[in-house]
C-alpha cells in the first residue's frame, strides 16, 4: 500500500504544481457579460445578463446596461452561452491521500465546486483540515468538502480501513464524540451497526448537535430510519426490503431456502447467489401501497435521498462498460483501471447469471422507485460513489444527471439535485446554490443550454470556484497534465 501510495503521488506532482499556478484573477473583480443565467432560484433564464464577481463573493447580477464594470476587471464576453451555480457531489470516497491530488482538480474542472465525503481513512480525515486550508488559500485547486471522517459499521465493518468498530453502544456513543471532535460535519452509518447501538448513535447525534446520514442498517427499516431522523439515505438505503408485504426475516428464509446447502456462509462465491435470491424475493412481495406510505413519511420527515444511479448503472452493466471506448480512462491510473476488471474485482468476479439478471430487474425497478418518490415529494441530491469500479471524479456526476432526467426529473428539476438541493441540506442556502447578489462565487459556465438538454452540462467552457477563474485553456491544459502524468508509468 505504502508503494502504491508513493507511486501516485509521484504521478500526480505535476498536477499539484498545476494548481499552486492557479489563484483568483489578476483583477480582484471578473465580470460575464451577455450570458444566459440559470439561477437555479425557479426564475426563468436571465438572458443578455453581466454577472460581477468581486474577490469570491458574486457582487452583482443584472441586465448588461445596468450593471457597472470597474476598470481593469477582467471581462469575459458569454454571448451565446449560459451560467449555472457550481455543481454538487453528494456521495464520493475522495479525502485518501492516494486519490487527493488527481481527484480534486477533475471535480473542478468538470464544474463540481463541492462534494460531500462519505468515508475515509483516519489518514484522510486528519488531513481534512489542511486541505481546506490549502484549497481556500489557492494553493491547491479542489472543491469545497463536506465530510463525515470514518464510518460507523458496528465491531466487524465491511470497510475496515475507513471505519471506527466498535463493540457495545458506549463505544458507538464514543464514536460520536470522538468524530465531532475531529472535525467531522456528520456521522455516516452503514448496514452493520445493531439495532441498540444505531438507536444509541442517534441518541448520541442529537445530544451533540451532529446530523447523522448514510445507509440504513440492516437491523432497522427505512421507516425507522426516517422516524428516527437520519437526513439522507444513501444508494436507496432498504427502500425495497421495507416495502415488502414480508417481515425481513422471512424474506430472508424464503430466500435462503432456495439455496444449495454446499453453499457456505463465508464463501464469496455464495454472496451473489444469496443476493439474488433475495432480492428476486423483495422484487416478488413489492407492495406499491406500501411503499406510498414510506414516501410520505419520507416528505414528512424530510429525509433526503442520494440514490447514485450511475454506480448502479456500472454495476448492472458492467460487461458492456468495460467493453466501451472510454475517453475518460486516461485519467485514472493504470493499477487501478486493472482493479475495475470483472475478473479482478471482488464485487463482480463471483456474478452468476442469475445474478445478473436480477440485478436488471432490481436497476430498472430502482430507477421506477426514484420517479415515484419525486412525483411523491421526495426531496433528491446527485452522488456517484466515486471512486467505484468504471466511475470518474467528476464526469460521473454528468452522468448522474443524464439518469435522473431518465427516471422522470425535468432537466430543470435535476440541476437542482445538484446545486440548490445541496446547499439547502446543507443550510447554506444564504451563500451557495444559486446565482444571486452576495452568494459564494462558485459558477459554471456552459457552451449550449442544460435546459434543452442535460447532456450540455458536459459542455464547459469554463468553471469559477471560490472565485477564482479557470478558462477555457487552462482547463484544457489541467486535464493535459493529469494525462501526461499517468502515462509516465
């Protein structure tokens, strides 16, 4: 680990100078004139508009002849093209040292000013503080981070290295304290926690004034998860298990009992076969009625949902992924395109064709879940899971987008997921998410119009995080960098 680590950031040092290069503009104010914006506020588009950025606050956004331009502000003629807020990542795996200096300069060069860490190593998380003071003082190029530091996933986690065990509800308590402490913004709970130590995290989060978030233990159902105040699930955390017209337990006897008694518990190769089953039972006792009371206590309750379609998308359709020409693998490095190969990758290795097959029944009924909880009143934020198998920093959450128009969202409704949504879970409304007088400069600005098409969000021509410009060339050349760096080796 520690070689693989060398090795990345030797590749990637050229990037890091890149970024030390980058600061705010010459002039201390930056200036869009004749641009489309897209507030994000529910206005309609803002045509022939100048947009004023003095230092990293937004200082003025009107019609062109109303709005004064200071001498010597750098000015940048958008004729033709349109200004959205920064985009939002509201579920990645970034802070590893390994991934830092490669991951943060992709988040902004494809206009993803600010992400939301959903676990990290206790390296990643003590170095948290240093890099928003880097990225703050220019001296690093990267997005403003939210983060939960380590998981919490009971005394056996499935991610050892990014979690804290523990074995008793004190410990969990403990836990708590322990990451506030550190610095963390909220508590990411995962499928293993127990019954009594999740009832004691959430306890412990609200007498420490912490939200806590993430997947919903299997011990507890979504109903529960949301009575109990856990303010975002990730992946659809149990949705389909709890909507069920079967307790969890005989969901899973009947499905287990279709099983091959050689099967063993702890063989890996048994794991995609008692998924199957069970999910082929989930899938079979769905109960739609059901499910519409769990949406409305979801309104009610205002529990949000991160469901990162891409990362489903890649693991249903892995085969046809990795078969594709994909422009984008030259920016990852060769030892980990090699770890994303089914055949090298413990999460596909194992896949039996029944498997698969119901992982495109369980995908598509995902995707109808997703539109029905919107059309309900749902509230929505775009993640990915970055950095999983075929998902890249950044361009995911393009593709992110793309599926939330496909699962029903308006091309309007999923740009909010990724800008206005995030900030006001975040309560940061006053100062990110939209484009608006005294609001954080964090813009992206868009060669064709993302309301025709979500697809356009692809098209940038350039990004200003914090306040600080980067164009058209320099972007180009960022992306250049990482390039060259990664096929050193």
């Amino acid at each position: 680990m520690k070689s693989l680590l060398a090795l990345f950031l030797f590749l990637t040092s050229p990037v890091q100078l890149f970024a030390q290069r980058l600061g705010h503009p010459q002039s201390s104010f930056l200036a869009f004139t004749h641009v489309t914006v897209i507030d994000m506020t529910g206005a309609p588009p803002k045509p022939n508009t100048t947009v004023l950025i003095a230092g990293n606050r937004i200082a003025a956004v009107g019609p062109n002849r109303r709005v004064r331009i200071p001498r010597g502000a750098q000015t940048i003629d958008a004729t033709g093209m349109f200004l959205i807020p920064g985009l939002w990542d509201m579920h990645v795996h970034a802070l590893r040292p390994e991934r830092v200096d490669y991951f943060f300069p992709l988040f902004i060069a494809n206009g993803v000013t600010g992400i939301r860490e959903m676990g990290t190593t206790a390296a990643g998380f003590a170095a948290l503080q240093r890099l928003r003071l880097g990225i703050a003082a220019g001296t690093r190029t990267g997005p403003r981070i939210i983060a939960a530091g380590r998981i919490l996933d009971g005394a056996r986690p499935a991610v050892p290295e990014n979690s804290i065990p523990f074995s008793n509800d004190e410990e969990a308590r403990q836990a708590v304290r322990d990451l506030k402490q550190g610095g963390a913004d909220f508590i990411k709970v995962y499928d293993g926690i127990p019954r009594s130590s999740y009832l004691a995290i959430v306890e412990e989060t609200k007498k420490q004034r912490i939200p806590f978030a993430g997947h919903v233990p299997t011990e507890i159902t979504s109903f529960e998860a949301s009575d109990l105040g856990q303010k975002s699930f990730e992946h659809l955390g149990n949705i389909l298990r709890s909507c069920s017209t079967l307790e969890p337990k005989v969901i899973d006897e009947r499905a287990y009992a279709t099983m091959s008694p050689v099967d063993k518990p702890n063989d890996f190769s048994a794991i995609p076969k008692r998924i199957a089953a069970r999910t082929s039972v989930e899938l079979d006792t769905y109960s739609e009625q059901k499910c519409i009371g769990l949406f409305a206590r979801f309104v009610r309750n205002e529990t949000w949902q991160v469901p990162t379609l891409v990362t489903k998308q890649v693991g249903t359709f892995v085969d046809s992924v990795r078969s594709a020409d994909d422009p984008r693998r030259r920016y990852v490095p060769a030892p980990v395109l090699e770890s994303w190969k089914p055949e090298n990758n413990m999460f596909f290795k194992y896949r039996t064709s029944e498997f698969v097959q119901t992982r495109k029944q369980l995908y598509q009924k995902e995707l109808e879940l997703v539109g029905t909880m919107h059309r309900a009143g749902v509230r929505f934020m775009t993640g990915t899971d970055t950095p999983g198998a075929y998902l890249y920093p950044g361009f995911s959450l393009h593709d992110e987008l793309a599926l939330f128009v496909q699962a029903g969202f308006t091309t309007f409704e999923a740009l909010q997921a990724a800008t206005r949504n995030p900030a006001e879970y975040l309560n940061r409304l006053n100062e990110l998410g939209t484009v608006e007088k005294g609001k954080l400069a964090d813009l992206v600005l868009l060669e064709a119009n993302p309301l025709e098409d979500i697809n356009n969000t692809k098209k940038i021509a350039a990004v200003v995080f914090d306040g600080r410009y980067l164009s058209r060339e320099a972007r180009a050349k960022m992306l250049l960098e990482i390039e060259a760096a990664f096929r050193k080796k």
